[in-house]
C-alpha cells in the first residue's frame, strides 16, 4: 500500500513515524516549505500539560508523553523545560472562569490549585507577578515544554525515514486525483503521485480536503505572537502565565526572552474562529501590540519596560467541541488530522491512530469521541 502523507509538521511526521514502522507499506510524506516543521509548528509554544475535560484528550496525552520520553531516553537533542503554569484573573468575572475551568477538569489529569489573589505569594515564587492586580488564580504544576519545535519534528521524520519512508520537501500539493468518489494520489510539483492520501496539513487542511471533495468541521483562529527582551535579565525563566480576562499567555525562553501569545477569548472558539487562508500576508496591527503589552505589563512590571523584538502570526485551528478530528471521512482514501490546537501534545496519538485504521482496520479506542462522523451532517468511509 502507498500511503501519502500531506504536511511536514508535528502531526504529519508523527503519521510518517508510525505507518513506516509497519511492514508492506510505502510511505512519502510532502512538505510544501523546504524545511520540515517550518510553518505552524515552528510558530508553536511546544508545550505539554496533563490536563483535559474529558478521557480521550487525556489518555492520547498520556500516549505522547510516554512516546517522547522513549525519544528523549535515545537521545539528547530534545531539550526540554519543566515549567509551573498559572492562571491570574483580575476581575471577578475572571475569577468565575477559574472556577469553571477548574471544576470542568477530568479527575486523570494532574492536580491543581485553585489560590486566592492575596495569598499567592504565600503559596507560590511568584515575584514577577504584581500581586495586588491578582483576583484569583489557577495554579497547575506538570508543565513543560520542548526547547526546539524543529527537534520534535526530526524525531518522528528521521526515524521514518531510517524505517523506509521518503520525506519530500519543497513539495506542495496541488490536487488530489479522486476517480470514481475514491481518492487515488495527489499531485506534487506537478507529478502524479499514487496513494491513500493522509491530510496533515495544519491550517491548510481545508483546502487540501476541498481537492478531494470533504467538507471539514475545522476553522483557524488567529494567534499574534510577539517575543520580549526584558531591560534588564530576569532573576529566572518565566513560568507560564495566563491572563483569562485577555487571553494574553506569556513564559520566559532559556535564552532570558520572553515569548508573549494572544488569541481573542471566545465562549465559543469554534463559532469565534472562521475558515482563513493562511497564505495571505498577515501582521500583528500596532493597537494589538499595544494592548498586549499593556495587559503583560500589569501583571508583571518587570516586563514594563521589555523590547519586543520579533512579531509573528499564526493559525490554530478550531474543532466544533474541542476535540481533534482524526481518521476516515466520507471520501475512500482519504483521511484528515486536525486538531483543536495542542499539536505537539496529541501528534503521536494521532499517529497511532491513522495507522491503525489504514493497516488494520482497526478504528483505536478514541475513535467516537474523534472521528468526523460524531458531528451532525457528516459521516465516514468507516469499514
């Protein structure tokens, strides 16, 4: 069996990673840049957390965490930082979500502490954090994150391509050739190519699926990212910090910056986010920016005065209830991996997955709570 793989980033490599381990198939795996892991994934906070409102996103969690640490037990290239994560509102409002937050979390996930605003510093080393400001605050250890998006990447696609598998950058998928309602290949730089197609592709996952006819549940919400050179060094790398009010997010990188990442937050992050092109030239508006500091800068006066020194957007993508959308759709041969953000932390689960289902037949437990077909108006080639 031929088997295509559309995307170079974490999911798509970790599809690679686990079909080459399987014998009789063929694996090619497409990058449209000409460096794996350069789109979404490098633009990725790469962080890890055990935390979920429901089994599925914890038990494919717990796939990937005991899957990167076989990977980081074979080597020392993925380098990686455990990180506190604390959520600070400064309203009551905001204390409200906290709360809701806290009590929507599924009893397998790690621990948690709901403090109050005035007894942070009892509980936590938090002198960056202006403590006044704070109204409330969600403390959640068993955080983390990876050094280097690129080193997850060639984790999964150099041990493909040592099992057998060809990794093909600089190749983007202009069509998929579907004859008779079966997907048959696609087409890269201009050559056909023939295979069960695998849909990886991030942001671009809408319009490579409307190549083969499938319709998907996915939208893009719009991230700003901005990355900070405090005045003056940090006594410590930031721990993770969420504002619940703004959705504004920040943590210090090894280095002593600071990354900064914003999305609007929404109820609803579905109805929220829209279907984008994710090639159109897009850049963090100046009010944004502003905004972004202000709101950092009241938390933490320490940054009051920090640089920013790079600014960037990305394109998360959303999912109807916030779970990935993995496996067979409605078009034989063609399969999607979409996600509902958290790449790096469901990548390998999905990995799995997909190669159970196109070399056994074989749906994988979470197959209810993640297939296409659990939402109204679509259905599956299922077996």
């Amino acid at each position: 069996m031929n088997v295509l793989v559309v995307g170079g980033g974490i999911v798509g490599t970790s599809v690679a990673y686990h079909l080459s381990r399987r014998d009789g198939l063929d694996v090619t795996l497409f990058e449209r840049g000409e460096t794996l892991g350069c789109e979404t994934t490098g633009k990725s906070s790469v962080g890890l957390r055990q935390y979920g409102t429901d089994e599925t996103q914890l038990r494919m969690k717990r796939y990937g965490k005991r899957l990167y640490n076989e990977f980081m037990a074979e080597t020392s290239d993925m380098r990686y930082e455990p990180t506190e994560v604390i959520h600070v509102a400064t309203s009551e409002a905001g204390r409200e979500t906290i709360e809701r937050t806290r009590a929507s979390e599924h009893p397998m996930g790690s621990p948690s502490e709901h403090i109050e605003g005035s007894e942070l510093r009892d509980v936590l080393v938090v002198p960056e954090i202006r403590e006044e400001s704070i109204e409330s605050a969600l403390y959640r250890p068993n955080g983390g994150y990876f050094r280097s998006p690129e080193s997850l990447v060639h984790a999964f696609a150099d041990r493909a391509a040592s099992a057998g598998a060809t990794v093909a950058t600089g190749m983007e998928i202009t069509d998929i050739t579907v004859r008779e309602g079966r997907v048959e290949g696609a087409v890269a730089d201009g050559e056909r190519h023939a295979g069960a197609v695998v849909c990886a592709a991030g942001p671009w996952n809408n319009a490579i699926a409307d190549m083969a006819g499938v319709d998907l549940p996915v939208r893009q919400e719009r991230l700003h990212l901005l990355e900070l050179e405090p005045s003056e060094p940090l006594t410590r790398t930031l721990p993770k910090i969420r504002h619940v009010e703004t959705g504004i997010t920040f943590r210090g990188r090894p280095n002593g910056r600071v990354l900064v990442y914003h999305a609007e937050p929404a109820e609803d992050p579905y109805a929220a986010a829209d279907v984008v092109d994710p090639d159109e030239p897009a850049e963090v508006p100046e009010s944004v920016t502003y905004s972004i500091l202000e709101s950092v800068e009241s938390i933490a006066p320490t940054l009051s005065d920090a640089e920013v020194v790079q600014e960037d957007v990305a394109y998360t993508s959303r999912t109807p209830d916030g779970n990935p959308v993995v496996g067979w759709t409605d078009t034989p041969g063609f399969s999607i991996a979409a996600l509902h953000s958290r790449g790096v932390q469901y990548a390998p689960a999905i990995g799995d997955v997909i190669t159970r289902q196109l070399v056994d037949d074989d749906p994988a437990t979470h197959y209810p709570d993640i297939s296409i077909s659990r939402f109204d108006g679509y259905t599956d080639d299922r077996p």
